[in-house]
C-alpha cells in the first residue's frame, strides 16, 4: 500500500515492507527510476533479514511531487535543483516517518543522493550502501554505447516505452546474465501507467550533471560503508564503484562479475547477506 509523507516542502510516496520494529532501512531509487523499480522480492528478502524497508519515489518521478512548473531544463541553463535537495527530500522522510536515523542503500542516482545524505547529516545515517554510483562523474564515463541509451528520444506512448526499456537493457543490464525480457516489459508498463514524465526525468539528470564532485566530502565520513558494483557496469563503470570505495574510510567494496547497471534476482542473496551483515553490526 502506498502512503505519502509531506517532506521538504513536497510530497513523497513510499511503501514498506516487514516489522516496524526492524531495522530501517531506506532505498533510494535511481534516474528516472520510481519505488517500483526496487522489487518486491528483493524488500522482501531485506525484511525478511529483520530490516523495516521503506522504498519511496524522489521528487520528479512515480507518485511523488513533480516540479512541473520548472519545466525541462535548457541546455547550458540552471539546474531546477541539484542532488544535495534531493537529499533534504530524503531526511524530510526520515522525519515523517519517525527515524531519527537510518540505514540508507542508494542504486546510481540513488547512490549518490545516499552519500549527499551522509554528508549533509552524518549522524542521521547508521550505514551506507551504495550501489552501481560514483562520487564524481569525470571518474566513471560511460560506454557511447550507454550515453546513448542515456540520452535516447522521450516516448509517448506505453507500447514506445516498454519497447524502449528492453532495448536499455539490453545495452546497459547484465552481461553475464540472461536478460529477463517479460519482467522488464511488464515493469516498463507498470511505471508507464503510475507515472510518465519526460521533463521529470530531464530535471533529475540536469540535478545530476549540476551537483559538485563529493569525493573530498566523502573522506571525512565516519559511517559502515558497503560500495557494491557490476564488473561490467557500462553506464556507471566499476571504476565509480572504486573511487567511492576508495574516499569512504574503511569502505567494503563488493564487485559482482557478469554485472550490469542493473540488479538482476541471482545477485539479490549476496546482496542481502552483505548488506544484513553491515546493519546489523551497527
């Protein structure tokens, strides 16, 4: 069931998953991406570790507020926000919600609104985990391959949107694993019928391209961290993984061979352990 929180001057919907008296724990979604996108399975398995899942869709995507008014951004013009916002969305949930503090795992742009948060509220996040992310874009480019799919022409219909989903993920999914084609195209449909933005979407990138290098921020963490990367990442390369690893102290980097810039079901149970091993050390 979705329920929506008044966060940051916006609304947020979210969903949870397991016993309210878990271990919280707040999955922060990518570009262009919405609550769905994490999958039930997967929370399931994290709630089943005794964690209280939260997933929520950011501002400009899903069920959330959409900055409409801001219209799509200009090439060379203002980002309508930047991540750091994005990140104050986060903690406004965190507040509606009643955590003082959380255990937060963020996937790409997910990742890096999770290492913002940890930045700007250190002491309102228990542990990190950040995956298929990057500190600074300069360090990770992606495959032309991958930025083309990245940057491909808005669809508007359903059929040009599932059509479209299988088509990126064949470019930029996993390798080393078979493309499940029906759960994408049924998951393209689905977030095409609860939601479809185009400019939405324009504005999270163009908060992405605008926000400053977090590598020296992250530094000067002092937070459980857990970096979990596909080898065969294109959009985000592994070495984005490696420089997150690499500026959190202590940091544990995880590298799944075969894997994309997606999280496909055979990895979920390393995931899982991983991450119940970081939470429940803390």
């Amino acid at each position: 069931m979705t329920s929506i929180a008044s966060a940051n001057g916006i609304d947020i919907a979210y969903e949870s998953f397991g016993s309210p008296g878990g271990r919280p724990l707040l999955l922060i979604m990518g570009l262009g991406a919405q609550l769905i996108h994490w999958d039930d399975r997967l929370c399931a398995q994290l709630a089943e570790q005794g964690h209280h899942v939260v997933r929520f869709d950011n501002r400009d995507a899903g069920l959330s507020t959409h900055l409409h008014d801001a219209g799509a951004p200009t090439p060379g013009g203002p980002a309508p926000y930047l991540l750091k916002d994005m990140a104050e969305d986060t903690a406004g949930l965190m507040d509606a919600l009643g955590w003082q503090a959380a255990h937060v795992m963020g996937a790409s742009m997910g990742g890096m609104i999770a290492q913002t948060l940890a930045i700007q509220h250190p002491d309102r996040v228990l542990t990190l985990t950040s995956i298929m992310s990057t500190p600074d874009l300069g360090v990770a480019p992606p495959t032309e391959a991958a930025r083309e799919a990245l940057f491909a022409k808005p669809v508007s219909t359903r059929e040009e949107a599932v059509k479209q989903a299988v088509v990126t993920s064949s470019v930029i999914g996993s390798p080393g694993y078979e493309l499940d084609r029906e759960h994408i195209e049924r998951l393209a449909g689905q977030a095409y019928d609860r939601c479809h933005d185009p400019a939405g979407v324009a504005r999270q990138l163009a908060a992405i391209m605008a926000s400053p290098d977090r590598t020296e921020a992250l530094t000067r963490l002092n937070v459980p961290a857990l970096v979990v990367h596909g080898a065969d990442d294109p959009l985000i390369p592994l070495s984005g993984g490696q420089a997150t690893a690499a500026a959190i102290p202590g940091a544990e980097l995880k590298v799944f061979p075969g894997m994309g810039h997606d999280l496909p079901a055979p990895v979920w149970p390393d995931l899982v352990e991983a991450v119940s091993k970081l939470t429940a050390g803390q």
